[in-house]
C-alpha cells in the first residue's frame, strides 16, 4: 500500500496502545451435538455479557475454508491493476478496493466482497423519494481461476452455519426457534476477504476503525496472526481476542440490539496492524432483506416501552454505505438516531440532522441536509401499518394478476405469496374456461366473454379504489380492454412479457407480427370443432413444447404442475378481437410499463421489443434469465419489480 497517506492517521486518542491485552472470558462454545443441551444459556450469556463468541465443532468443513483462504491469498498477491479490474465503485459495491473508510478514517487494508445468494438487491440511494433498486452484481477476476467457485461452496456453508446460530440466539431470548428465518428471504448478506499488509507505522493507524456491525450476524474466520479487539462492556479497555484454530468468532450486530430491545448488545470493535507479519481474513455479514423493517419484536416488548423506532434496512444501509467511499463532513447514521428516548448515553444528533442557517453552511449543504432529515423522517414514520413480520411499512396496494393463455391464476401462486408478505392485497384471477372457473372452452363465442371475470371484478370495485393491474402473455389483453373501460379505477397497468395492443398498434397488426415470428409448435394441438376446412376453434400446449419454449428456465416441479393444470385456450377471429379492443385515449390515459423476460422463446425478446417501439410504454423493465414464465422462473426479480413499480406510480 505504498507511502503512508495521513488519511490513515488516527486521531489520538483512537491510536491503537503498544500493550496488548489478551481477552480472557469470550466464550468458546463447543456446538457439538453432546453439548446441544448447554448451548442456549451459553449463548444467552455471551450475548449479554460479550456480545462476542467463539464457536468450534460447527460442522464447516476444514477444507471449505482452507481452499477460500488460499484463493484469497493468490489474489491479493496479483500485481494492484489486475485487482483493480474487478474494483467495486458507489453504484456497484462489489469486488476489489482499497481505499474503504470507518468513522472518516482511511482502514489499512485491502478487501474483495461478494454477495450471496444472488440475484441480491439493494435501494439504489438513501433518497425516501428514489424506489430504485440496484441489482448487486459479482464480479470475479481471471485469477485465480477457482476463486469464483470456492467462495460459492464456502457461502453454502456460511449460511447453515448462520441459520443455525440465528436459531440459538432466538431460543436464548424465549423466541421459537426459527424467530428471524423469515426476515432473511431477499437476504442482503455479503462476505469479504480481508488482507491488512504490514503497516510501518501500527501505531499510529488501525487495519479497521473502531465500529459496531450495522448488520444482524457476523461469522469471522481469522488466520494465527490476530489483531481482532474487542472493547469490554465492563471497564472500556480494548482487548485481543486471541485466534483458536479451526473456530469462528461470532458478534451480534446492531440488528439484533433492536430486534431485542437491547437485551443483547452490538459491542464496539477494531482490527490492528503490525510492521511484521501480513494478516488475512474472512467476515460473513449475514442481514435480512433490504424491505424488512427493524424494530424490536412485539414479544420482547411486552410490558415495556420498545427503545427503537423502525428503520427501513435498505435504506439504512444505502446512506451508511456512503463512508466507504470517501471522507464525510458529516457522521454516519446509527441506530442510536432512532431511539426513543434521549439519554446520556444516546449520541447526539448529528448536526447534519440539525436545520441549517446561511450563516453556517453553503446551499450545497443545506440540499444535504434536507435529503437527510426526509430519509429520516421516511425510515420512522409509523403512518402506514407495518406487515406482521416486519416487511416494508408502505401503503397498502391492491396488485390484479392475470394469467396468459392455457393458464390459470394458479400460474401466479409464487408472487401472490411474495406479494402478501410484503403486506399487499392480491387477486389472482381465472378467465372464463380457464384455471378452476367452472365455463367450458365451448361455451364460449367471443372473447369478451373470456374476459367477463375480470370485467365483472373491476365493475364491483368501490368508485374510489384504484388497483395494479397485471398482465402476463394473453392476458395483456385483457388488462388492455380494462383499462378502456375502467381507466379511473387503475393506477398503473403491467405488461409481463404481454401482448400490448394500443392506440397506435391494432390487435390485427399485432397478431399478424406474432404469426410471423412464431417458431414450430412442436407437439401443440388444435382442435377443429367447426369442422377440418374452418380455422381451428381451440388450442392447447404440447408437453414438449412447454418444456423447450415456455418452461426451459423454470423448475421441473412447476413444469409439471403445468402440463397436468393446462386448459385449452378458445380461439377467437380477427374481428371479433378487433371489435372489443378498440383502444382509445381511456387505454392512453393509463400509466403502463412494460416488463421484457430476457429469454422468453414464445413471445420472443425481438417480438417484445417490437411493440415497445410501436406502443410505447411509460417504462420499461428487464428481468435476466427468465423464460416465459416469468413468475415462475424469476418471481423474486417480478416481484422486486412489481412492489416498484407500484410505489411509483399508485
């Protein structure tokens, strides 16, 4: 790291002390199942006491984590501009860099993060107004050609490891065992390699400032060299947590100080540097997902007043995340800025937190600290109910979902759940002859009668009830038709991978581009009840064809819970369509976005945007790897996606 930069410098009385106090007193818990019995309270007492642990007989494999300490090794010793060919930057925080920051301090070291699982998301700015999410995107260097493959195998076990001890720390506060579990769907957990070189002048500068995890859970691997300290609860003193071979040191992170009302504590922490020996090591930060609200649990409140405010994750993390970068004329946000009650002990609020006058800052300044107090004032506000198990406190939206030909609201089953746990209300519809609806496909002579369900559900809304209407495949449209007819009862329209006809993109156009692009059908039938020299009167998706063109990405399980719930869909003329979607400024006047599935090989992504072009939408969304399926084979991605969407324009 080359001539010493007084960014590094640490204030006085920050400077690490020349003596060295080994800890004495961390727990180290054997989690061996012939101690299973003891493994609660000594937990719970740690927890208290420490806030720190050490656990050994914990089921990681040896080998696991020795091929990721040799990876890591290997690639810190690359020459610096082949590691900075994967350098992370503010928009995407993963990868290589060497220039992090705690508490406005330069850290002597160099890292390389990564998340897991993937895809993971995260707000794209601490902005309450802003309701992107970026993608975090992994991104793996050349060398060492096995790096990419060990850290994925080492995550795996990462993540029972960190199941596993989430489990205990609930029992230990009187919780059911699998308390927290749900919190982590949509997990926002990272892992980093850490390397800290010698340091001329360890006496002057830290590998890590002093800090609290802003996280739930912190698993940490430390090679024999140490240099973790530790700030003891008791007396203030800084202490060395010694390395015990093959063991992982454990703190609980800001996240559970809240969940428990301070029960347990987040304690402060630090790494040290020497002028000898190189150090390395490997930090697991295990976090829920970026729309959980932090607050502590009812359960733990009962009969006391809860010490917390809820805070958004997401948006916590997002302005926390802006010190890594570069040095802050202001100090980062904590969790003691959402206390309920000022104490001596409560930090002051920042003065960025404070109203400005001119006299004092630069309108420059004055911008930033009118975004900080909205964020703020968004991550505490308790105006809207907060879902049962701590899932974003937006306003409630009422999402109408309707499936594509052959299907039937069942297609939708993985985002009706997502949807409702994020507190929303949700419709999943059958159109006529279709799913469960008890029509048959004979019945029917038009398609406005394939579309009477959905009709008749916008009809008994009340006058001032507005719904997210969302459309997959077919059933774009029948979203098209109730926008025409009920355009003040819809805040936005969604078109997954849909036919979108328009205004200025008829449905005979449309349907014409469609057969011109349509690939073979394989082992699709038709069936000709009008007679062999009439057009077909109803078609049905072959299992081959499903499995190549509809399902490819999708699991096999919902593969073949589609071959066996498939309906055959009526087929309607040209006319018929064109007489019931005649589209005019009522569809127009309806905010519409439009959602592409990267390899849907039915409606195909040239097909897709096609009628973008003709029809353009207010928006536009990718969602990567997904088939046609996309609820089935990316219903993370759509449902990140929908919840946006939503927030945006209802």
């Amino acid at each position: 790291m080359g001539e010493v930069d007084p960014a590094f410098i640490q204030d006085t009385q920050h400077r690490p002390e020349l003596a060295v106090i080994e800890a004495e007193g961390i727990p180290l818990i054997d989690l061996s199942s012939a101690n299973a019995s003891n493994h609660v309270s000594q937990i719970a007492d740690a927890c208290k006491n420490w806030g720190f642990f050490q656990v050994i007989n914990h089921g990681v494999p040896s080998e696991s984590r020795w091929k990721i300490e040799d990876a890591a090794r290997k690639f810190f010793a690359l020459p610096l501009e082949e590691k900075r060919k994967v350098s992370r930057d503010e928009v995407n925080p993963l990868g290589y860099f060497d220039t992090e920051h705690t508490k406005n301090v330069r850290d002597w070291k160099e890292v390389f993060d990564f998340v897991v699982p993937t895809p993971a998301f995260l707000p794209a700015s601490p902005d309450p107004d802003d309701k992107e999410l970026n993608e975090l995107t992994n991104q793996w260097p050349q060398y060492p050609p096995e790096l990419r493959e060990v850290c994925e195998e080492y995550a795996r076990e990462m993540e029972k490891l960190a199941f596993k001890l989430l489990g205990l720390i609930s029992l230990s506060l009187g919780l059911p065992e699998n308390r927290f579990n749900l919190l982590f769907e949509e997990s926002t957990n990272f892992i980093r390699l850490n390397h800290y070189p010698p340091c001329p002048i360890p006496h002057l500068a830290l590998g890590v400032g002093r800090h609290k995890d802003s996280r739930a859970l912190t698993i940490l691997a430390q090679d024999d060299v140490g240099g973790l300290e530790v700030k003891r609860k008791t007396n203030g003193e800084w202490v060395r947590v010694k390395p015990t071979p093959d063991a992982y040191i454990i703190n609980v992170g800001d996240i559970i100080q809240v969940w428990s009302n301070d029960t347990y504590e987040s304690v402060e922490h630090r790494v040290t540097v020497n002028s000898q020996r190189e150090r390395f090591s490997i930090p697991v930060f295990f976090s829920p997902g970026h729309h959980v609200w932090v607050k502590p649990l009812e359960e733990l409140t009962k009969g006391e007043k809860p010490k917390y405010r809820a805070y958004n994750w997401g948006k916590f993390f997002a302005a926390r995340r802006r010190s890594n970068f570069k040095k802050l004329d202001v100090e980062n946000i904590q969790i003691s800025h959402f206390k309920t009650e000022v104490s001596s002990v409560t930090k002051p609020t920042p003065k960025y937190l404070q109203p400005a006058t001119g006299k004092e800052r630069s309108m420059e300044a004055r911008k930033k600290h009118m975004i900080f107090v909205s964020f703020l004032i968004f991550l505490v506000s308790s105006v809207y109910p907060m879902a049962s198990e701590g899932r974003q406190a937006n306003p409630v939206k009422h999402f109408v979902l309707v499936h594509g030909s052959c299907h039937g609201a069942w297609s939708w089953y993985k985002i009706v759940a997502l949807l409702k746990s994020s507190g929303h209300k949700v419709t999943a519809l059958d159109l006529a002859a279709s799913g469960i609806n008890p029509k048959q496909v004979g019945d029917l002579r038009s398609i406005s009668g394939y579309f009477q369900p959905l009709r008749d559900f916008m009809e008994s809304l009340p006058a001032d009830e507005r719904v997210v209407l969302v459309g997959h495949s077919l059933g774009g449209l029948a979203i098209s038709q109730a926008m025409e007819k009920f355009p003040e009862k819809v805040s936005v329209a969604v078109f997954v991978t849909a036919s979108m006809p328009g205004p200025t993109l008829n449905i005979s156009t449309l349907n014409q581009e469609s057969l011109r692009r349509q690939g073979p059908l394989l082992d699709s039938q038709f069936t000709y009840d009008n007679g062999p020299n009439n057009p077909p009167t109803t078609f049905s998706f072959g299992p081959l064809f499903l499995s190549l063109n509809v399902y490819q990405l999708s699991p096999t399980e919902d593969l073949a819970l589609g071959t066996v719930l498939m309906r055959p869909v009526r087929l309607f003329s040209e006319e018929d369509m064109s007489n019931e979607l005649m589209l005019s400024k009522k569809y127009a006047s309806v905010k519409r976005v439009f959602i592409i599935s990267e390899e849907d090989k039915l409606g195909k992504r040239d097909f897709q945007l096609w009628m973008i072009e003709k029809n353009p939408p207010d928006a536009v969304k990718e969602i990567k790897g997904s088939d046609h399926m996309v609820m089935i084979s990316k219903p993370k991605e759509l449902w990140v996606h929908l919840q946006a969407i939503a927030e945006k324009y209802s």
